[in-house]
C-alpha cells in the first residue's frame, strides 16, 4: 500500500509540475486513417445489403445514412479525446460530427462497416 501511494503521489507532482496539454484536431481537419485495417481481410463484396461474410473483418460500403431525427445522444469524451485526438467540447457543440457518425457525410477515408 506505501508503494502505490508513493506512486500516485510521484505521479501528481509530477503532473503538477510538468503538465501535459492534449492539443486536439478540428473534426474540419481530421482524417480516419485506415492503411493499417487493410492488413486485415476485407470482404470483396462492395454493395451494401444484407447477408452473411465469411473470412472477413470489414467490409467496404458507402452507408446508408439516417435521414431524419438525427441527434448526439451519447459519445465517449474518453474515446474521443484520447483515441481519435478530437475535442469533446466542439464535438457536442457541431454537427458535422453527428452527420459523420449517422453517415450523412463521408470524410476522406473509405467508408468500412464492422463485420
């Protein structure tokens, strides 16, 4: 128990003294990058139907998107922050980002669909 609180204690100071800023990406100027999902198999099939996919991670689709009654309900701040470098504040705040995540908008990135 003395080690771990000598450890948390080390760790605040030196947080304290030496703090670190996330510097974040606008959603305008952010970019999904992908090059490492095609190392996985993607399933050949492009259209955008029901049906069953073997031997494959993600499938390569332009989405369907919702057309009506589109809002944020519920995002990660976490996740947002700390993975895709984004800033939690202007995501609630925009809406580029909820059209983004109901496929309203495509960025430059493929558009793949989770299997």
């Amino acid at each position: 128990m003395k080690m771990v609180c000598s450890y948390l204690l080390c760790t605040l100071m030196i947080n304290l003294v030496n703090p670190t800023v996330p510097t974040f990406v606008e959603f305008s100027n952010w970019s999904f990058s992908s090059s490492e999902l095609y190392q996985l198999p993607l399933d050949p099939v492009r259209e955008n139907y029901v049906r069953k996919v073997k031997n494959c991670i993600f499938s390569e689709v332009v989405p369907s998107p919702l057309l009506s009654g589109v809002e944020l309900v519920i995002v990660s701040r976490d996740a947002l922050e700390n993975n895709l470098n984004l800033n939690f504040t202007e995501i609630i705040r925009n809406d580029d980002f909820r059209d983004f995540v109901s496929g309203r908008r495509l960025i430059d990135a493929t558009p793949l669909a989770h299997r």
